[in-house]
C-alpha cells in the first residue's frame, strides 16, 4: 500500500525534522551496514547501530573560519532549496514505546518527485501491530502530507528563521566541527532550540541536535532529537533521524528513520516520472 496525502497528525513534526534537510546541503555519513542486512532475515526486531560509527573521515583540507564556513552552509542551503531534484531510497523505521515494551520495524521504499509527490511501498514490517498502526504509519503520513503542502523554506536552518551563536570547534567522529547554538527567531511548528555541527573544512552539516520549540499537535509534547545527514550527488539527504517524545495516550515513544542507496534522478527523469506517473 502506498501512503496518499491527507491531513497530517500525530508525531507531524517528525516529518519537519526530517524534511528541513530541503533547506539546505552538507556531507557526512555512509551507509549504515548491518541495519538492513539484519532486518531482512524476518526475525526480530533490528538492533541500532552506534551513531559514532556513522561517519567516515575525509582527506585534510585547510580549516574555514566559522565565518565562512557558516556562510558557505547558508549558501549551499539556497541552492538545493530552490533545485531539489526526485529521487529515491531504502527507508527503515524503527519505533519503541518502552512503557509497553511495544516495538516494530518497517522497511520500506520511498520515492520523492519533485516538488511537491513522495510515497512509500511498503517491503517488510517484523514486531507489534500497534506501533505500526499508530506510530510508524503516522510519522509516514505525516512526511507525505508535508511534502504535498507544506513550505520547506519555513523549517529550513537560514538566517530568516533562525538566529546563529558561534560556541567553538571540536571533534565529531574524527572530524573538526564548528559548533553553534541555534534559536528559532518565532515559536513556530517545525523550528527547534540546539545545535548544528559544521565540518570545519568544508562547512557542510555533519550533524543537528535539540528540542521542538512548539508542538504540532495536541498529542505530542517534550520532542528531542539527533539528526544526521549525507551527502548525495551534491545534496544534502537524512540518513538517520533519532527521536524521543512524550506523547498523550502511548506515553514515551523512540522513533529511529534510517535512509541508505539514495538514487537521485536528472530533471528530465523527473518530468518524465511525473507526465507518466503509472512507469515506474
């Protein structure tokens, strides 16, 4: 079954997270081996594997000051907004709900025609029905309803929705990073409080971390989360989205979205795709 849009709801902002990576670019992680292998065995539910084995060093270059490489982010991000090409992956979803000891794993095949079409075919789903009822195909939904009508540019880390504090550089997984603390300019769905992590010799995002500053919806408060990204042909992609909340009626939910072999396709395959959206 192929998820169609319809109005968005519990766990929607899960989708902003992920689709905030619209607005802008950066390089980091590989593929995530085992995950997949592992889920496609039938058995149980998938281990995860240890973030700090997501990302590969790259050749020396010389270090940007957090100026430019803040700028250079900025840049990069105005660019793949307004030219986001179609492409597709291998999507896994991972979702907990600990108080219950509830849990499932859904592997599926996701498929974005720009501007504004995404759908998932669904693979394989090993664990509990109600997660994957009332958790996973929520988050699903919600992803596809926001790309149908919703405004990426309103959730994208820019300088129009977000103001930027300098805190240093450090390390992160062999790389250095120039960290900044990030503070939404309006308490608006989708924007949070926290940190970006920039690859101080490139200025491309390795990493972003916080908290939702307002919920999207009555059922879900107290959302934090860790995202990562890769670069793909140029493009900034979510490879891994990591998340908790407290949400009303299920309590504490853990919500893992993995993307790996991204295929990007031209804009004429796109127009193609869309003129003749039966091929596939």
């Amino acid at each position: 079954m192929i998820l169609r849009p319809h109005r968005s709801h519990f766990l929607s902002l899960l989708a902003l997270l992920t689709l905030a990576a619209f607005g802008f670019a950066q390089e980091a992680t590989s593929a995530l081996p085992g995950v997949f292998s592992s889920f496609d065995s039938g058995g149980d539910v998938p281990r995860l594997p240890s973030l700090d084995a997501t990302l590969l060093p790259h050749p020396p270059m010389p270090l940007m000051s957090p100026e430019v490489a803040l700028r250079s982010f900025q840049e990069r991000g105005l660019q793949q907004a307004s030219a986001l090409p179609s492409y597709s992956d291998d999507t896994l979803v991972i979702a907990e709900l600990p108080e219950t000891a509830q849990r499932g794993a859904f592997e599926l095949q996701r498929a974005y025609v720009a501007p504004h079409t995404l759908s998932y075919k669904p693979v394989h789903f090993t664990g509990d029905s109600f997660v994957k009822s009332n958790v996973i195909a929520r988050v699903l939904q919600s992803e596809v309803d926001f790309v149908a009508k919703g405004d990426p540019s309103q959730v994208a880390l820019s300088e129009a929705n977000y103001k930027f504090s300098y805190k240093g550089l450090q390390d992160l997984y062999g790389h250095s990073v120039h960290v900044y603390a990030v503070k939404p300019r309006a308490k608006r769905v989708g924007l949070f409080k926290g940190r970006i992590y920039l690859d101080a010799h490139t200025g491309r995002v390795l990493r972003t971390e916080g908290s939702i500053e307002k919920s999207p919806s009555f059922f879900v408060r107290k959302l934090e989360f860790v995202q990562e990204y890769s670069t793909i042909e140029e493009l900034t992609l979510p490879t891994h989205l990591h998340s908790t909340a407290q949400a009303r009626l299920v309590g504490r939910t853990v919500v893992d979205i993995y993307h790996r072999d991204y295929q990007v396709q031209s804009a004429t395959a796109s127009l193609s795709q869309t003129s003749n959206p039966g091929q596939h």
